[in-house]
C-alpha cells in the first residue's frame, strides 16, 4: 500500500507572491507615513509664516495709529518711512513757549517740537528691515525738520533700533494715496496715487506682503499674499477739519 506524501515547505512562485504582497503593503504604509509627516510639517511651517507676518502687521498697525506724517513712500525701492508719536509725556507749554516763557514762532523758521519716533521699513533681499531713530520733529518748518534725540530723553520702547523682522519675502510692494473732501464724488472724498516727492501728503498706503519658502523641490511651498491698508488717522483728521484739527496743525493757526 503505498503511503500518501505531505508537502513541506513553500514554493518559489509563492515566496514571491507573498514577497510582492509585502512590498505593496509596506510601501502603501511607507508612503502614509511620510505623507502625514509632509502634511504635518507643510501646516506647522504655514502656520508659522502666518503667526509671523500677523506679528508684524500688528505692530505696523499699532505704530500707525499714532502716525503723525509721512516721510517718503518709495515704491520703486520697497521702502517706506513716517513719524509716530510716542507716547513721552510732553505738555502743552513745553511745545508753544520756550524755557523763558516767550511765545514760539508759528511761521516757517519755527523752533516749535514735539517728541517723535521715525519708523523706516524696506526690503533687500527676501528680508523686511525695520529702523526705529527717537528725536524731535520741527513740524511747522517747511519742509519739516527732524532732529535726532537724546536716548535719555525718550523711553526704552522708543530706543533707537534696527533689525529683520520679515523674511522670506519674495514681494514687498507699498503705494501712496493722498484723499481729499469731494462733495461731486459718490464717496465724498477723492483718492489719488502719489510720487515719492509728495510722500508727505500721503493720507493712508496699501502694503502688499508675498511670503514664499521655498525649502525643497519634492515639498509643498509655504505661500502667504496678503495686501492691507494703513492709515494715518491724523492726517484723515487734517482732511475732515482742514486748518481746525490740532495743537499740531501745520497751517500755524494755533
């Protein structure tokens, strides 16, 4: 009676069936793992350029709440410069009489100041600069005159600076606009683009900010386009009470 023979073992066909079906499964697994991982890295890193370009408009914005006037607004060179009032305490008298008590001259040679901080932002290279310089501003010469300060004078917050704080920046466009009362216009005001030459007229400016990382060819960019407008709010008080705003008016009224 002959005996029935057992099998022992696998076949090549069968080693490599299996072997294929476990390069499939650890290449689908391989390719999940490292897909997450770009997909997590990709949102911390946008999320990152995000946090940081939101930082700087913040505090653009907050220095532009206290902007007294424009410097210059060049567009062809991406740079921008104003004066901002800090927030020393300065009063009245010390602006409109001098230390003998004798009244200041509102005319065009006046010696008439108040404390300020000249901002000054530009862009080289993929990296946003910021420059900080305290001093004086002669508001009623013409043109206006700025006298850097004493550091003792000015608080830490408006120490003189300069430092990035923007990188990664493929594009750093920034426009002026002037705006005037218009009672045929349907708005009630008309909006004008500037030359760098009449910077000081510039009553608000539109800042375009392009972030691009660009960290490998086999990864997703990082991409942020932002465009905001800034105001000066007291020159858009200048434009709705013309000759009537301030104890800093530039028409010498006060």
């Amino acid at each position: 009676m002959a005996h029935k023979q057992t099998r022992q073992g696998i076949t090549l066909v069968e080693t490599i069936v299996v072997a294929a079906i476990l390069t499939l499964m650890l290449g689908f697994a391989w390719q999940f793992y490292f897909g997450g991982r770009e997909t997590m890295r990709h949102t911390v890193s946008q999320s990152q350029v995000q946090a940081d370009t939101r930082v700087f408009l913040d505090q653009l914005e907050l220095e532009m709440t206290s902007c007294y006037s424009f410097l210059e607004v060049n567009s062809e060179k991406k740079s921008f410069s104003f004066y901002s009032f800090t927030y020393a305490k300065m009063p009245l008298d010390e602006i409109y009489y001098d230390n003998a008590g004798n009244a200041r001259s509102t005319g065009t040679d006046s010696d008439a100041r108040i404390m300020v901080a000249r901002y000054e932002y530009s862009w080289e290279n993929g990296i946003v600069t910021k420059k900080r310089t305290p001093g004086w501003l002669y508001f009623l010469q013409q043109p206006m005159k700025f006298v850097e300060g004493d550091a003792t004078v000015f608080t830490s917050n408006y120490g003189a600076m300069e430092k990035a704080v923007l990188r990664d920046i493929s594009d750093f466009e920034v426009k002026a606009y002037s705006q005037v009362p218009d009672r045929d216009s349907e708005t009630g005001t008309r909006i004008e683009p500037l030359t760098t030459e009449k910077s000081v007229d510039t009553a608000f400016i539109v800042l375009r900010l392009h972030t691009m990382k660009d960290e490998a060819p086999n990864r997703r960019d990082e991409e942020l386009d932002i465009v905001t407008k800034f105001y000066s709010s007291t020159k858009l008080a200048e434009i709705a009470n013309p000759g009537y705003f301030s104890s800093t008016d530039r028409d010498g009224k006060y």
